[in-house]
C-alpha cells in the first residue's frame, strides 16, 4: 500500500517539475517570438549592443501561442502577445549598454525602460518611466486618448538652470536612488531619441514664482523685506528654482545602503508589488528599478551656483509629505509650520547672500500612506490620545513606526554638491543622522519654535523629542508623557 503511495508522490512530483517547465518554455516562446519580427531599431542603435555578459545561447523556437492576441489599436506597437517577463541571457534580448557610475554620460548610456514592440528587448531597467503616474498613462492608451507610441517633443523642455557635474555623480556609494544625468537625458542621447528609442527624461528643472499666505503675512509685519530677488515685490512673491525628482534605483547600491542583500530586497519588491515586476527575479542582469513611487521636489532659494560652495551659508529644510497639514491645514501635526518656518529661514538666508534649500519627498504618513495614518488617528482618539502611546498606536496599525528609510535621501544633496548645512530646519534624529552618515555636514540643528506648535500636536512633538527628536527644550519624561493628551472628538458631537 505504501508503495503505491509514495509511487502516486513521485508522479506528482514529476508532474509539477514538467508544468513549470512548460510555464517557463511558455514564457521564454512568447518573448522569442516577439523580439524575432523586431530588429529594425535595433539595427539603428546597433553602437548600444553587446552589453557584456549577454549572450544568445538559449535559443528555443516553439511556437505555442497560449494568449490571446493584443487588440488591434496594439497591433505593431506592443507584442503580439504579452510578454510576461523576460530571461538573463535569452535570446534576441540585447540590453542597450547602460554603466551606472560612469562620469561620461554616453559612457553611462541613457535608462531604456520602453515596452514597445520595436525596444522590447533593448530594455536596460525594470519598471517604467514616471513611477506611479505610469499607471494613468496606461488608461490613458487604454481609452485611446494617448497613442502607445506617442513621441514626446523635447523642444525648449531643457533645464533653465545648469546644475554643476561633480565626481559625486559617478560615485555609486553616494547617488543610487536618482539618475544623476536625468535632467539631461535629451541632451545627452539626442541621437537615440531621434533614431527612435523611447527614453525619457527623470528629472526636471524649472523656475518659478511662489505666493504663500504666511510669507505674505510676515512681509507685512515686517519680518521679512523685499529685495527684488528673492522676494520680489510688495506682494510678496518669492523667486525660486525647482527640480521635481522621480527615482531611478540603482538596486545593488540600495540594497547595500539599505545593508540588506540585493536578492533579497529583490524578491520583497517582487512579492510586495502583487508580482507586479517578474523581472526583478528573472533579469539579474538588470541592476536598474523605476519603483512605482513619487518622488521628490527641490526649490532653491538664492544662487544656485552656491549650493556645492563650502564657504557659502546653507539653510535646509527637508520635508516629507503631509497632504492633510501642508495642504489642507490639519492641526494634529506640526508638518505645515514646520515647513513655513523653514521657508522663511531659507528665504532669509537667501537675502543675505547665502542659499536656502527645501526638498520636499513623497513619503506621505512617514511613507505609510493616508489610509494607515488616518486608521492611527481614529486609534489614537478613541484609545485616548497621549505621548506616552503615540507610537504604539502607529506600530499597532502598520506594523512600524516608519517607513522613510532616511538612508536614500542624501542622493539628491551629492547630487546638488552640498556639503555642509549650516542651519538644519529639522528635529528629525533620522534624518540628521542619514545626511551625517553621507558625509554632509550640520553645523546648526534649528527646532520649531514653540508658538508655531499646533495645541493638539503636542502629543506628536513630546513623543518624538522623547524618542530621540533634537530640542534645545527639555526632553519629556515617561510621566509627562502621560500628561501630554490630544483635542478628543467632542466637537463633533451636536
Ligand atoms: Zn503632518
């Protein structure tokens, strides 16, 4: 009986290798397929080719179509049939060269992330250009208001402003999580562009005029003073250059900042984005990942040509998004104040010949997103809202405290040329340590003034301070913490 038993086992599982088997041929004949009707492009980009280690050894020609054709509006613009994933050194996959770390920008060679038919297979990164906003792209094809293949026109889209290459740039210790050169990628690979190769630029830069309702109302308390630069006029606009920021990760540099294995980390994205990027797992080859994730704003006030200048003031404020207070005025935090405080200081630092620096990250809900953060708020008011819990109340919910990773944010001040920070507008522990880490030195910690603290967010600002937070103040003990409650909900009540 037995026997039978275990020779039923065997043929299961022999029966489960030969399906997975099948599975992975499937994949590799639809891919194969694909690439073999489309080598024009790569033809006319043929400079690219021949990414070392790539070979076309694994040949596999079985036809055995098992998915439907793409509809007609995709005929001749993406593969006839989807390709699920593609495989290190498969066939008719020739990554377009691409060296992160190098200084020489057509050395480095521009990120080809295109899913069309004719680039398929010239691909040098996983993912897709514009992180989150990727996917209203693709209802937007879907709808038929974009065309697939749509071309964008780069005319007069150049940066206004020219942000100085410096060794920092090629050094794959410091900029990992942002294409150095991404701002100028149609400068750089004009050629490739024209020829037809669907690359995009990562990073912009533009300038601007700002109104902000507290900047104005300190101007008329005279607080702050016109100067015709950085602010303008009696009205109180303000002068500023921005860079708006997507991340490119250079994953083998993540993984050892984040001091975790690259395969690992691979794998958690994987499993952790509904399996939404195969290649991740099958393409080692390719160490470059566009996450689906917002990215970040710099603005600059002053000089620019300042920022990487050691003997020029520095005053930064770094700021992760907190659309219910920034935008909306939420008290329960001190995000909004916080980020108007260390405007005007960037503003005054500006007027006295120094630059101020604001970089704004998406990390809404310390990167828990809304939904967690407003789930910890009902728990936090209807738990009574105190110090002593602040943090249990998020760790209940989410898990964890905090999910910023502080570790990738100095990219963008290597990126800048920065330093040294002579006033640091933050009491974050973690941030200060992050820039610390990098090399970036702080010379001044500045907290937020007291009378700029909304009442109900004491609670997160005892909690903090007690938890490692800098303050000139003293720092609150386990039984303050107790006594430091929040605003209940009573005034909701009819
Ligand atoms: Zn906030």
């Amino acid at each position: 009986m037995s026997d039978i038993l275990s020779q039923i086992l065997v043929a299961i599982a022999d029966l489960k290798t030969s399906q997975q088997l099948l599975a992975d041929k499937v994949d590799k004949m639809q891919v194969d397929a694909a690439l073999s009707k489309n080598d024009q492009l790569l033809q006319k980009v043929a400079h690219y080719h021949n990414c070392p280690g790539q070979s076309d050894s694994d040949g596999d020609t079985v036809a055995s179509p098992t998915l439907e054709a793409a509809p007609a509006p995709y005929a001749d613009i993406y593969t006839e049939k989807p390709v699920l994933t593609t495989h290190t050194g498969q066939k008719g996959i020739h990554p377009t060269r691409m060296n992160w770390g190098e200084s020489d920008p057509k050395t480095r060679g521009p990120i080809v992330v295109s899913h069309l038919a004719n680039q398929i297979n010239l691909r040098n990164a996983i993912g897709a250009y514009g992180g989150p906003y990727s996917v209203y792209r693709s209802l937007a094809v879907a709808m038929g208001d974009l065309p697939a293949d749509h071309k964008p026109n780069f005319e007069h889209t150049e940066p206004p402003i020219k942000i100085k290459q410096l060794p920092q740039w090629a050094d794959t210790t410091k900029i990992v999580s942002m294409d150095p050169f991404g701002h100028l990628t149609s400068h750089y690979y004009k050629e490739e562009i024209e020829q037809g190769l669907d690359i995009r630029p990562t990073i912009s830069i533009t300038r601007a005029h700002m109104i902000v309702p507290e900047i104005q109302a300190e101007l008329a308390r005279g607080g702050l003073k016109v100067d015709g630069k950085v602010i303008v006029n009696e009205t109180g606009e303000l002068n500023v250059h921005k860079a708006a920021v997507d991340p490119v990760w250079y994953l083998p540099g993540v993984a050892e900042r984040l001091k975790v294995d690259e395969d690992h980390l691979r794998r958690s994205l994987f499993e952790n984005t509904g399996g939404m990027y195969p290649e991740l797992i099958s393409r080692p080859d390719l160490k470059v990942f566009l996450p689906p994730i917002g990215g970040l704003t710099v603005y600059i006030f002053g000089n620019h040509e300042l920022l990487s200048d050691p003997n020029t003031r520095l005053t930064v404020r770094v700021h992760d998004e907190c659309n219910g207070s920034d935008v909306f005025g939420s008290d329960i935090c001190t995000c909004r104040p916080y980020l108007i405080y260390g405007m005007t200081e960037c503003i005054r630092e500006a007027q006295n010949g120094g630059v101020g620096l604001i970089v704004y990250f998406r990390k809404e809900g310390r990167a828990l997103g809304e939904v967690t953060k407003y789930l910890v708020y009902n728990a936090r008011k209807r738990g009574g809202d105190s110090a002593s819990k602040y943090f249990q109340r998020t760790q209940n919910v989410a898990g964890v405290k905090d999910m910023r990773f502080q570790a990738l944010m100095p990219d963008v001040f290597h990126w800048l040329g920065v330093t040294k920070i002579d006033r640091f507008m933050s009491m974050s522990n973690m941030k200060h340590d992050a820039l610390v880490d990098a090399g970036i030195k702080i010379l001044e910690r500045v907290p937020i003034p007291d009378e700029m603290i909304p009442p109900d967010s004491k609670v997160e600002m005892d909690a903090k301070i007690a938890a490692g937070y800098f303050t000139t103040g003293a720092i609150p003990r386990e039984e303050d913490l107790c006594r430091t409650v929040g605003r209940g909900w009573d005034s909701f009540q009819a």
